[in-house]
C-alpha cells in the first residue's frame, strides 16, 4: 500500500512539475517580445495599470537575467502564493481574485459530480438486461452524454429562465443584495444554483449511467455470476455482488472523468455568468489578462490532482486488493 | 461530453481467428445491427451537409445577407441572427468545420495514441514505464485547461491548429488502452514465431499485432473523433475558437454573447447545438454497434 501511494504521488508530483513548467515556457515561446506585445494586447487606459504591468513582466520575466535563474524565480514566486496582479481586476492580485471564485465552482461541482455518479450508476444498475428499462435508459443516456454541456445550459436558461420565467437566469445571487449570512441571501444563492447545478448533473448523469449498464452486463457474463445462478442464489444477490465488482472501475473512471468535468463546469458558469472560476476565465481572456489565465490552470491542475488523490484514497476503502498488495488500481 | 469510460465500453476483439471469414462474418452482422445503421445514417447524412451543403447552399456565411433576427422562412430556412447572417449557411460551413476538427484532432490523437501504446505494449520494460508516465502526467492534467493557456497565448486562429493541438493533447486513453492490447497480443504464438525468423519490432507490430487489433483501433479512433469535437465545441464557447471561420461551437459562442437567449431567438442557438449532438451521439451509437458486430460475446442480447 505504501508502495501504491508513493507510485501516485510520484505521478502527481511530476504532473504539478510539467504543468509549471508549461505555465512558465508558454510566454516564452511566443513570438517576438512577449512584455511589449502584452501591454499592447492588454489595452488599458489606466496609465499606472500600464506602467505596472510593463515593470511586473519584465521582473517577473527577469528576461536579463539566465533562463535557469527566471525559472527558479518562477518557483520561488509560486511558493509564497505569488501569481501576479490581475489586469481586469486591477490591482488585486489574481490568487485572491481565484479564491473568491473557487467556493463558487467547488459549490457548483462537488454536488452535481457525486449525485450524477450515484444516481447514474443506480440508473445503469437497474437498466442492464432489462429489456424495457434498458432501451429507454440506453438512448436517453447516449443522447446526454453526447451533448455539449453549453448547449444544455443554453437550453435550460431559455426554457425555465426565459420562456417560463421560473428561476433566474444569470449571476451566483441576486444583484439587488450583498453577500451575508442572511436567509434571503442563501435563499437566492439556492435559487440561482438549482439551474447550472442542473446542466452538470444531467450531462454527466448519462455516461455513468451506459458505463454502469456495460460493466454489470461484463460482470453477470463472469464465472462467478455463473456458479451463483448455477448454485440457485436469487437474482437480488447475483446483481448485488455484480454491482460490488462494476463499482470498482467507475471509480476509476471519475479520476478519469475529473478534466472532462471540469471543462463543463467552466462552460456552463460561461452561460449562467456564474460567478466562479469559468467566468474568471471568459473575463480573463476578454481582457488579455494573462496572468489570471495562468493562474486559474494552475489552479484547476491543482484542484485535478488533489481530487485525484481523494478518489486514490477511497479506492483504497473500497478494494482490499490495493490493500493487499495486489494488483486492483490501474490508475 | 462523454463520460462513457471508452476501456470499459469497447470490448476486446478476440484474436487470433482467421481473418477472411472474421471479414464476412463481420460483414453479414454489420448490415444487421440496428445500432450501426442509424448511426452511421446519421453520421452520413451530417457528413453530405458537411462536404456537399457549402456548394448548394450558395451563401456567405459571415455575410449580412438581410434583415437582422427573421425567424425561420423560405427565403432564410433557420432565421437569420442579430447581424442579419444567414444561420442556414453558417450551420452548413459550421458541421464542416466539425468534421474538420473531428477528423485532424482525433486522427492525430488516435496516431500518437498507437505509436505509444503499441511501442510501450510490445517493447515492456524501462520503455514501458517511461511512456506509461508520461501517459499518466498527461492524462491527469485536464485537457482544456492545457489548451485554454495554449490557445490564449498564441491565439490559435485556424481550424487546423486548433485540431493540432487538440490531437496533441487528448491521446492519453488510447494509448493505455491500446497498451494493455498489445500486452495481452505480445505473448501470443505467431509474434513469437515472427520474432524467431528475425522479423524487425516495427514489422512486427504492423503485421502481426495491429492487424489482430484493427477493429479496436478503429472503435478508439470514433471515440476520439466524438471527443475532438466536443473540445473543440468547448473551446469555441470560450471564445478561443478559430477567428478566420465557422464553427457550431462559434455559433454558440456569438448567441450567447449576444443574448439570443433574452431576445428569444431560439433558431439561432438550437440548431449548432442539435448538430453537435447529434454526429457525437451518432457516433457513440455506431461505435456499440460495431462493438457488437466485432465481439460475438455481445450479439445475442
């Protein structure tokens, strides 16, 4: 086991180490004169913005100073939490501008991600080799899980925010209150969630539900599902054990899901204007704000890895070969 | 997006069978699977539109051909948007771009993913673990996120390198799934007879193992083709789509933006939307049903 998780964190060590250092090259891979083309790009009025962008890229850049040393300087920056100042929302500094942003997309994802899974994987359960209940939850599944999460978005913000007038259509709450600890204010912070949370949870809800279907299908074709039918066990408890097995790759396949959803919930605050980090990302690229860019990758890669961590650890819970030493993870 | 686990949901091809019966046989199954049927019908009929529909529907897409928000007549079919753009004629030039990036995106994907997986499956070892690594660094770092950064920084504007980096970016699954084939191939009697009479690794893996996998490979290209598409559709959305061209997630992009939503303008952001939708379900649908027509395990059911 300790074997297990040291392969993991080597892995996920290495990944936060290439990500940097793709966070790092990137700027300087771009043709030309990456402070002066920057500046210009950023188009800003502000006379001080300008001047402080132009001495925080050439400090931060240090392009006088050898390729080695800026690398290491890059380092040093990130250690002490330093991602540079945003331009949009000039002059915060862009982690403060993302904190603001993460409880918002955490809100938003964290729900609808664990609801689809459970009730996708209960879905597909009951659907495998039931002739009925599979050739409605089979189309309907492949119909959502092919669909762009924006696109559902759209669809449910015109129809029940527009065409119906049921919920709000836009914003994180209410533009008419501030942020408080008030019933109003979570009332309406409720009200504007249901709609995004919706759009995750329905796009999602469909692959779980066909990956589900398939394993218990490849699970009740198993020797053992076999020698349980043979030896006269009721079918309750062939499906039980078959579900036991089945569990064990869909868990896998939320680590590998996590990027997938990740992208639909940026896309999907994008309709909403959602106040998370999706939005941060829209503004950030409306406005040339590179800095923010960089910073919202390396959080989101962040953020990947430590759930990717969290799914490791209740794979390991779940199934005692990982326990054992044996081989059971393949992630 | 798809979140159908692509290892779990593509059997395995049982090798070893001799291939001029396996090719009939898969022949007489394929044209009696109603799954593969429609899917490809659907698919067929969006690729005509693709490749045929820019030359009968003979109008500019970014021209301002008539009067701003028409709903849909005779003379404009889907309306026309805010600007006046015809949205017939950008939904016809947009599937083309579809096709596009689907095929250069997932096609380049579907080329490192092989060259990974058969070079890690077959040669084991310190080859192994370094590529299967690498594999596990780029599959753990979220794609769009990569190319959100990329695509920022050098302002991606043509269809083509939005594919490119796409195809560079999303090979990770294949690649494992295709090394796992390989392993299991590695082993068999035939590859060890070629490699007795002194047949070279890349022989060897063109003629013996990737001919035993090609209906696997070719099911891992369709699902990399759905996924470069729906990426693609994420990052236009974003507004880091190509600049120079049309494309559904464009559409989206520019409805959105221009609140198509709070004008009522339902023709402008349900068709991109309905087209996206369907060529990517389509092709899920078709790859199960060639899963079937491949694997005798799944055909009586």
């Amino acid at each position: 086991m300790r074997q297990y998780f040291g392969r993991k964190l080597f892995i996920y060590g290495l990944t936060f180490f290439v990500a940097v250092t793709v966070n790092w090259l990137i700027p300087r891979f771009m043709p030309g004169d990456p402070v002066a083309s920057m500046v210009a790009r950023a188009s800003i009025s502000q006379p001080e913005a300008v001047a402080a962008m132009q001495a925080y890229y050439t400090d931060l850049f240090g392009l006088d100073q050898s390729l080695i040393s800026q690398y290491f300087n890059f380092w040093a920056a990130l250690v002490t939490g330093d991602f540079g100042i945003s331009i949009w929302a000039y002059p915060k500094p862009v982690a403060d501008v993302i904190l603001g942003a993460v409880p918002y997309t955490l809100g938003l994802m964290i729900p609808a991600i664990l609801l689809s899974w459970l009730v996708g994987n209960w879905a597909g359960a009951l659907a495998a080799r039931r002739k009925l209940l599979d050739n409605t939850v089979l189309p309907v599944g492949y119909i959502l899980t092919a669909t762009p999460y924006m696109w559902i978005a759209i669809l449910l913000c015109w129809g029940f925010g527009v065409v119906l007038g049921v919920l709000p259509v836009a914003g994180g709450y209410s533009f008419a209150l501030q942020p408080s600890w008030s019933w109003e204010f979570i009332g309406s912070l409720a009200q504007h969630w249901v709609l995004p949370f919706a759009s995750l949870f329905l796009v999602a809800l469909g692959g779980w539900a066909i990956g589900m279907r398939n394993m218990i299908i490849y699970e009740l074709e198993a020797d053992y599902s076999n020698y349980l039918a043979a030896l006269g066990a009721p079918h309750r408890l062939i499906r039980r054990y078959a579900f036991r097995n089945a569990v064990l790759p869909q868990i896998t396949g939320l680590a590998l899901q996590l990027g997938v959803l990740v992208a639909g919930a940026l896309v999907t605050e994008i309709v909403f204007s959602y106040p998370g980090i999706g939005s941060l990302i829209l503004k950030a690229i409306q406005n040339k704000d590179f800095f923010l860019i960089q910073g919202t990758f390396l959080f989101i890669v962040l953020g990947v890895l430590i759930a990717n961590f969290i799914i490791d650890v209740v794979y390991v819970v779940v199934d005692p070969r990982t326990r054992a030493g044996m081989a059971g993870a393949s992630t | 997006m798809t979140t159908t686990d692509p290892v779990s949901t593509t059997t395995a091809p049982d090798p070893g069978t001799p291939p001029v019966s396996v090719r009939r046989e898969a022949l007489y199954f394929a044209v009696r699977n109603g799954k593969l049927l429609v899917g490809a019908t659907i698919v067929g009929i969006f690729l005509l539109v693709g490749i045929i529909g820019p030359f009968f529907y003979d109008q500019s897409p970014m021209a301002y051909v008539g009067q701003p928000m028409l709903p849909p007549s005779a003379e404009y079919p889907f309306g026309t948007n805010t600007f006046g753009q015809d949205i017939l004629a950008q939904f016809v030039y947009g599937v083309r771009s579809t096709f596009e990036v689907g095929l250069l995106g997932g096609g380049l994907a579907a080329i490192i993913g092989m060259l990974v997986g058969f070079v890690a499956g077959y040669r084991g070892g310190l080859v192994d673990e370094i590529l299967n690594m690498f594999t596990n660094v780029v599959l753990v770092i979220p794609t769009l996120a990569v190319l959100l950064i990329i695509n920022a920084y050098l302002g991606i504007r043509s269809v083509a390198m939005q594919a490119l980096l796409i195809g560079l970016t999303s090979w990770p699954w294949a690649a494992r799934a295709i090394r796992a084939q390989t392993f299991s191939l590695r082993g068999r009697d035939f590859v060890d007879l070629a490699r007795l009479s002194g047949v070279r690794t890349g022989r060897i893996i063109l003629r013996e193992i990737a001919p035993n996998m090609s209906s696997y490979l070719f099911m891992t290209f369709i699902l990399l083709f759905g996924g470069s598409i729906l990426i693609a559709s994420s990052l236009d959305f974003i507004g880091l789509g190509p600049t120079d061209g049309v494309s559904l997630g464009l559409m989206l992009n520019h409805a959105n933006q221009w609140s198509a939503l709070m004008l009522g303008l339902w023709w402008w952001f349900v068709p991109p939307g309905i087209g996206i939708t369907a060529i990517v379900g389509a092709l899920y649908v078709a790859n199960v049903g060639l899963d079937e027509v491949f694997n005798p395990k799944l055909r009586e059911l």
